[in-house]
C-alpha cells in the first residue's frame, strides 16, 4: 500500500516536466519573477513609461517637407516617379477608351464569350446579366472607369507578385527576407500609405493604383512562391537528369506544375484590388468606390447600393471565371484550342462594336436605367423612424449599440488600459508560447512593445478591445453557422451567394446602413467588421468539419453516440487546426474594418490614420500605420499555431 501511494508522488516532477504548457508556463512565471520586481520598482506607473518611448514626428515631418519641396525638381520624381505616373494614366486611359469603343454590348459579349470558354454557358449567362445589371442601375460609366483602373493595377500586381515570388520561390534565403515585407504590405492598412503615395505621385490614378498594387501584389507573390516550392520533386530530377539548364528546369517544369496556384493567386490578386477600388477613391481613383465615399458623406444608403452592387457583380464573376480557370488549369489540349476561339472573339467583338458606332448605341440608354436609390432610402426611412428607439421591450438599435458600448466595449477597453503595461506583455507571452514556440512569443512581445515605444499605448489597447469583441461575436456566430452549413448541404447552399455578397461588398457599403441605424461611434465600428469577417469565419469552420476522416465519424456513430456528441468529441477535435485559422483569419479581417470604422467614431488608431491622410500628417498617420502593423502580428502569432516539426529549437 505504501509503495502505490508513493509513486504519483515520485513522478509528479517528471510528469510536470513532460507536460510541455505547463513547463512553458513555469519557466515564463520564472523570469517574471526576477524581471517584474525590477520593471515596478524602475516604472511605478501602470501606462508605458515615457523614458521608452522614441518620438518620430520630427524626422517624419523633414520627409514630408522634403517631398514636398523636391516634387517638382529632384530628378528622382522627374526621371523615375514622373515616367511612373505617365505610365499609369496612359495605361488606364488607354483600356478606358477602349471598354468605351467597343460599347456596352461589345463588353457584354467579351465578357460572356470569356466565361463561357472558362467555365460554360450557365456562368457566360450569369457574366452576362451582371454586365447588364450594372447599365440598369445607371453605373455603365463609373463601372468602366473602376474596370479600367481594375486592370492595370491587377496586371502590374500580379507582374510585381511573379516577381517577388519567383525570387522567394527559388531561394530559401530570398523567402526569408521576402516574408516580413509581403506581411507588412497585407497588414499595413490602405489609409496610412495613401498619404506617403499621394506626397509622391499625388492625387489621382498614379497613386490610386500603386495603392492597390501594394495591397494586391502579396497574395501572388505567396501563391508563386508556394507552386514553385510544392513543383513534383521526381519531374524536376527528371528534367535535370536530362540536361536542362536552370532556366529551362523553371520554364518547362516548375511553372507548368504551379499554374493551379498561380491561377489561384491571380483569383486572390482580383479580390484584393477589387476591394481597393473604395479606398483608392478617396485619393482620386474615380468609378464605382467615388460613388460609394460620396454616399457615405452622405449617408445615402440608395446610392451606396446602386455602386456596391455593381462591385459585388464584378468581384463575383470574376472569382468564378478564374476559379473555374484554375480549376481547367490541367487540360492537355487547351493550348491548341485557343487561338481559334480568340479570333472568334476579337472578330465578334469588333462587330458589335461597329454596329454600336453605326447606330450611336455605344453609351447605355438612359431610358434602360432603374432607380433603386429612392425606395433603398424609403425603407432605410422606415427601418430608422421604427428601429432606431422607443421600440417596446427589446428597444431600438441605438439603444443595442449604446448597451454594447456600455456593457462590453467600455469593461474592455477600461480593463486592458488598467492592466499594467509588463503585465500586457507577460499575457500576450503565455498566449503566444503556449500556442507556438519562444520564437513565436518573442516576436508577439517584441511587436508590442513597439507600440509603446512609438508612443501609442493607450490608442491602440483601444482599438484591441474593439478587435476583441468583434472577433468573440464573430466566432460565436461563425462556428455556429458553419457547423449547421457543414452539417447540412441545404444550408450550405442557400448561404453561399449570401457569403460571397457579404465577402465581395465594400467595407463602407456596410458602415452605412449601420451608421443610419445605430449612429456614429464604436459599435457600429465593430458590427461592421463582423459582417465583412463572417463569411471567412463560415466558410472555414465548414471546410475543416467537412475534411474529418468519415472513419472517425463511423466508429462514433457505431458506438452510439448522438450528433451533438460526435460534433463535440470528434468534428470539432479533429478540425482544431481549421478552426484555429478561422480565428486567426477573423481577427485579421476585423482588424482591417475597425481601422475603417475610425470614419464613423470609431476612435482610437482608426481616427488617427484618418486624420493623419486628411490632414496631411505624415508623422501621426505612419505612427498609427505601424502601431496597426504591430498589433496584427501580435494577434496573428497569438492566433496562428506555429508547427514545432518545422521549427528548430522549439
């Protein structure tokens, strides 16, 4: 009897020190323990203290005074940013005039004619009505302008992301240099590099769509260097065995083997620029997004839809065209068969575009126009006149907002501000360490103590608190919604056009209604940004629970278990890695919207970005910028679980 009750307590130790969140947790309250003491006896106060914190407003402020002053004469903007510029316009111009040339039934055919060799005659029909759709809601013009502006910035992206990725693709070295810039250009938000492009190039198409390519170019870049890396190692042996040169390996082996992925990041490259064509408007870029910022100056719901509808149109069959291009990516007897069906194309194309000059039908007829403007802004009247207060017991939205604000932002934001500033970053250690490894942790510390030292704390713990409650509401009714989607192919079905609608529709089509609605400040913010992060949420968790081993699944059900048991002791176990990128993917989309939500009071980092580009701000905005891009590292390597067979020294 002694001898059993003595061996849990021999082997409590090692247990301990085989439990890996357990050592990890020892060893960081360890060091807290030697560093804390000395931290609160050196910085007493709670908030970062002021002796670590490095102003840069001086030396931004310089550069933007020296471009400013150099525009116009320093050979640098005159030989190299002039001819840039000359460039963009000329190219856009050039594809404007040309939609224009052939008509609104030639680029309706063009379009239809596309699909149709892409992926048949349903979605060359659907390509077609969404052409058509675009002239019936009056946004024939500014739809050509933003698809015009659309393809430069997506040729020159995926041009830039080829690039990129051929280098990292092919070089280890290169991959590791590349990775932290592709991320800063992802995570950086839009607004705190409009205002260093507009210094160089100004307000107008230039900077409008070198925005998007900075915005654009990252997904095509990881998607080549992912084909190029992932190519079948027994074709390239094969290849070099038969003499090829490097250059030859990469043209006839490891391109042809990475066109799905590269086709993918083409599709991706098209989404990202498309939801650019809103905040590109803001500095000129002109279309469909000017009419969108328009209305919501405005708060003009009807107008806003009549522009984000052609948007949503646009993104959507262009994600199918190329989807379903990728998807025929492997046809052996594609080459041969297109130069006949292109001819036919340009030859078609140019018909209709001669009998469109001949009979003066190449503008769409106003005649053929519907207002949806007026009853979108009846019904938004009525919703607010009966929604918005005074509603009987459950009360209006404008009281739903206030009591979020009250009852979880404020508790949030109050909470992380008392928090100590060691003591944010010993939290934001443990989470890191105990889902990744030190690395992992080290680099989430490091990013947030660079908010500190760059001196805005207090603004940028706001803006957390605002991630984190848009990220909760967003995972509860993802998951939720994702696993009946999952588990219901009805419901999957019905949700997908929702999802694509709410996925594809511009960041500020929603802050519109919601600002009718609910009135300017925080909440509206983040209800924003959970319908724009809910379709990834969804769509994820689906996939992961839909992968499960079905023999996993079987073995349940022949052992009795209910639905409710085999979800929770099967599905959602085995598709923990999924639902972990669900949740790193909703706070990265979150993060994007409630930075946008600084427009309708959002506050904190959001209002200083905004600011920073309205005022002309170089040192606030890029201070905000960089804050913004310290906190998306943080969440993405608190989120993101790092896999230690791949890590050294883990």
């Amino acid at each position: 009897m002694a001898t059993l009750t003595a061996t849990p307590v021999r082997t409590l130790p090692t247990a301990l020190l085989r439990n890996r969140p357990a050592t990890k947790l020892a060893t960081l309250a360890l060091i807290a323990a030697v560093l804390v003491p000395l931290a609160h006896a050196r910085w007493s106060s709670g908030s970062w203290p002021d002796a670590l914190t490095v102003d840069l407003t001086a030396p931004l402020t310089s550069t933007s005074d020296w471009i400013i002053d150099n525009r116009d004469s320093h050979p640098l903007f005159l030989y190299f940013f002039g001819h840039v510029s000359n460039a963009v316009v000329l190219s856009v111009r050039a594809v404007y005039l040309a939609l224009l040339t052939i008509g609104w039934a030639g680029v309706t055919a063009l379009g239809a004619f596309l699909a149709w060799r892409a992926a048949g005659l349903r979605l060359a029909l659907g390509t077609a009505a969404a052409f058509l759709a675009c002239g019936l809601l009056g946004m024939w013009v500014p739809t050509m302008q933003t698809l015009a502006l659309m393809t430069v910035a997506v040729l020159a992206s995926v041009v830039v992301g080829i690039l990129l990725g051929l280098a990292a693709g092919l070089s280890a070295r290169m991959d590791r240099v590349l990775r932290p810039v592709l991320d800063t250009m992802q995570v950086l938000p839009a607004f705190a590099y409009l205002l260093p492009v507009v210094l160089v190039f100004g307000i107008g198409v230039p900077a409008a769509v070198l925005a998007t390519v900075v915005y654009a170019a990252p997904p095509m870049a990881r998607l080549t260097a992912l084909g190029l890396r992932g190519a079948d190692r027994g074709v390239l042996e094969a290849v070099e065995s038969l003499g090829a040169t490097a250059r030859q390996r990469l043209l006839t082996a490891r391109i042809p083997l990475a066109r799905k992925e590269l086709l993918l990041g083409v599709n991706q490259t098209i989404m990202m620029a498309l939801s650019m064509a809103v905040i590109a408007s803001v500095i000129g870029a002109g279309g469909l997004g000017d009419r969108v910022y328009q209305a919501l100056a405005s708060v003009d719901v009807g107008a806003a839809l009549a522009a984000g509808i052609p948007i949503v149109l646009l993104a959507v069959v262009l994600d199918r065209v190329t989807g379903a291009a990728g998807a025929s990516a492997g046809a052996a007897s594609a080459g041969r068969r297109v130069w006949p069906y292109a001819l036919g194309a340009v030859v078609g194309t140019a018909a209709l575009a001669a009998a469109g000059r001949l009979t003066g039908r190449t503008d769409w007829p106003d005649a053929w126009t519907v207002n949806i403007a007026e009853p979108v802004n009846r019904a938004v009247d009525w919703m607010t006149a009966h929604l918005y207060s005074g509603v009987p017991v459950i009360g209006g939205t404008a009281d739903w907002a206030a009591r979020f604000t009250t009852w979880v932002l404020d508790p949030l934001r109050d909470g992380l501000t008392w928090l100590p500033w060691w003591s944010v970053l010993l939290i934001v250690a443990a989470l890191a360490w105990l889902i990744g490894t030190w690395r992992t942790a080290l680099t989430a510390v490091l990013a947030m103590a660079a908010i500190g030292v760059l001196g805005v704390w207090e603004p940028s713990l706001d803006t957390l608190s605002q991630v984190l409650a848009a990220v909760a509401v967003t995972l509860v009714l993802g998951v939720a919604t994702g696993v009946a989607a999952a588990r219901n192919d009805r419901v999957e079905r019905l949700l997908r056009p929702v999802l694509d609608v709410c996925q594809t529709m511009p960041q500020f089509v929603y802050l519109i209604p919601v600002v009718a609605l609910a009135g300017v400040g925080r909440a509206p913010a983040v209800a924003a940004a959970v319908v724009y992060a809910l379709p990834a949420v969804v769509r994820i968790t689906a996939q992961g629970l839909r992968q499960v081993d079905p023999a996993a699944l079987e073995s349940a059900r022949s052992l009795g278990a209910t639905g409710g048991q085999q979800l929770r002791q099967v599905q959602l176990p085995l598709a923990r890695r999924s639902l972990l990128l669900a949740v790193n993917q909703g706070v990265v989309l979150v993060l994007a919207v409630v930075i946008i939500g600084g427009l309708v009071g959002g506050g904190a980092l959001g209002y200083d970005v905004v600011f920073g580009l309205a005022q002309g701000d170089l040192a606030t905005g890029l201070v905000a910028g960089a804050a913004i891009v310290c906190l998306g590292l943080m969440l993405d390597r608190v989120t993101q679980p790092t896999d230690r067979r791949t890590t050294k020294g883990a």
